[in-house]
C-alpha cells in the first residue's frame, strides 16, 4: 500500500540556522528519512513547497487541493498526508475538506518543535498519519488531522495553544480517534454538514473580510470594508454586536455585500430567537446575514470557497 507524503515546509520542515531562528528548508524525502519506522511503508513524496504556512496564499491552497485530487484518483495511492506549518493547518485542512470528494483517507500533521530541538514531535506525528492513512477506518471520513496522538475531522480540529505541543484540539465535540501503538481506535463518527465544492481558480479571492466583535467595536470595523467581495463577522455570545456597529452593517447588507456570523466563542451556535434588543442575533437574520456555525478562520474558508464555486448562498443558513 503507498501513501503519498506531500510536503509543504512549516516547523516540521525547519531547522536553526546561526543566529538560531528555524526556517522551513528540509524536503518531504528528508521528513521521511527522520522516520526509520516508516522504512516498511511504500511512500510517494511530492515536494509541493518549503514555507513558512502563514506565507500561504489562497492560490496555493487551490494547488494544494488540485493535486489533493490528482492523488485520490491515482489507483496506485491508498492515502495522502500533507505536512504544513500549524499557524494556519486548520484552515488549509478545512480548504482540502471543502474540495475533497473522494474516498482515499487524507491526513494533515505538522509540528510545534523543529528538528533541531530536543524532542521534536514531528517524526511522531509524521508517523501517526501515515498509519492513520492507511487504516481502513480512515476512508470516506473526510480530510483528517492527526496530531500528538489525537486524529480529528478537519472540520472541528483548531490550534488552541500557540506553543504547546498537543494545541489542535476539537472543542466541543473531542477527536474521533486516538493513536495507540501504532494503530487507530476509532471512537465516533463526525457529522460533516458540508457540500463538497468545485471552485472556480479565476473567481477565488482572498477579498473576504474577517471581523471580530469586542466590547465598543466601531462603526469602522465594518464600514472599512464596503468593497469586500463578503465578510465574516465573529459576533460576541450568540449573536450579537454593539450598537454601532448595525448601521454599518445594515448598510454593508443594503449594498449586496455578503456578511457571515458566527460566534467568536470556542463553542456553541448562533442563537435564533432568544434576544430581540437592537444589535441581537433578530439583527442579524432581520439584515439578511448568513449564518455560520464554524469559527472565525474557517468561516472565511468556507465563504472563500463556495464564492469561488457560485454557491455562497447554499454555503451557509439563511438569516
């Protein structure tokens, strides 16, 4: 059975250089030769990049998936892991997920220790993937994440710790499996709401605005971006935003711009109809926004994608 590793840089990939700052410069072969336990397995590296992953762009996320997809329909590949820099994995995860129609298990991992320090987590969880991938457990669940132990849905996984070594998390919900010995326990089954998408490369855009709510927020927040192609809006609590922020967001919505709440807590949904004072979720269903049920980051994802594929609308709940 192969699996293709496809590499993209991030810390998995770095090493100190002399004035002791880590840069990604290894290649997914170099990843795979760290791994002496992996010498049994048939591996097919793709060398998609070595950066750092808040250096992503929204073009190389569609490169990404494109050859995400070229694997799945190549008989010869029984699974694909992607290594990538953890700042933005749960975005690129959740961009493959959105774009990932087949059944061949893929698995995204990285690192939050480099090579060159003690302990890196790297080769074990460069490890664990590749295991995960190829348990027949793994197939048709969507696009995974495997790490420190832990594999979750792409569409729940979500860094909670800037340095910790076990940061992806899935809040509400806990991962599906766990990593034992080398094998996979499957433990639940996540429910994946989402449409598969086929975007557009010509219509896909970073021009999505993301605005986070806090106390007092400005009419600014939301005016600066009237030219947004949409923008998604992380209310506070259940759905709610100050005051002066709905004649802002009236007028975004008056104008034809898109907007997408969601709640800037690590848990929960938008409430329906539990509020009705002015700046309430009855806001923002009375303007017309669409409704997330995803943080932040990955709202925008979303919005990105079934705007590239014509579908914004069917994408999220109406208000």
């Amino acid at each position: 059975m192969t699996v293709a590793v496809v590499s993209t840089g991030g810390t998995i990939a770095s090493t100190d250089d002399t004035g002791g700052d880590a840069a990604p410069d290894l290649g997914g072969a170099e990843l795979v030769s760290a791994v002496p336990a992996l010498d049994d397995v048939d591996l097919r590296v793709e060398e998609f990049s070595t950066v750092p992953s808040p250096h992503f762009t929204v073009d190389q996320l569609f490169d990404l998936a494109a050859l995400v997809e070229t694997l799945d329909t190549d008989p010869d590949v029984d699974g694909v892991v992607v290594t990538q820099g953890t700042d933005v994995l749960e975005e690129t995860a959740y961009f493959l997920d959105l774009c990932h129609g087949g059944s061949t298990p893929v698995v995204v991992t990285g690192a939050m220790r480099n090579p060159s320090l003690p302990s890196p987590d790297g080769p074990a969880n460069l490890l664990a993937s590749v295991r995960t991938a190829l348990d027949p457990g793994a197939r048709d669940r969507g696009v995974l994440v495997a790490f420190a132990g832990r594999v979750m849905p792409a569409r729940e996984a979500t860094k909670t710790h800037s340095q910790a070594v076990d940061t992806f998390r899935c809040p509400e919900f806990g991962p599906v499996g766990a990593i034992d010995e080398g094998s996979v326990t499957w433990r639940r089954q996540a429910e994946n709401p989402d449409q598969t998408f086929d975007p557009d490369p010509d219509r896909l855009t970073n021009d999505v605005a993301a605005v986070y709510v806090t106390v007092d927020a400005p009419p600014s927040h939301l005016a600066a971006h009237a030219d947004a192609t949409a923008v998604c809006l992380a209310t506070t609590g259940a759905g709610h935003v100050t005051e002066r922020l709905v004649d802002p967001l009236t007028d975004l919505r008056a104008a034809g711009v898109p907007v997408i709440a969601t709640t800037r807590c690590p848990e929960g949904r938008l409430a329906r109809s539990t509020y009705g004072y002015r700046g309430s979720e009855r806001t923002l269903r009375e303007a017309g926004c669409l409704i997330s049920d995803l943080n932040l980051q990955k709202t925008r994802i979303r919005a990105m994608v079934a705007h590239a594929a014509g579908r914004l609308d069917e994408a999220f709940d109406g208000g």
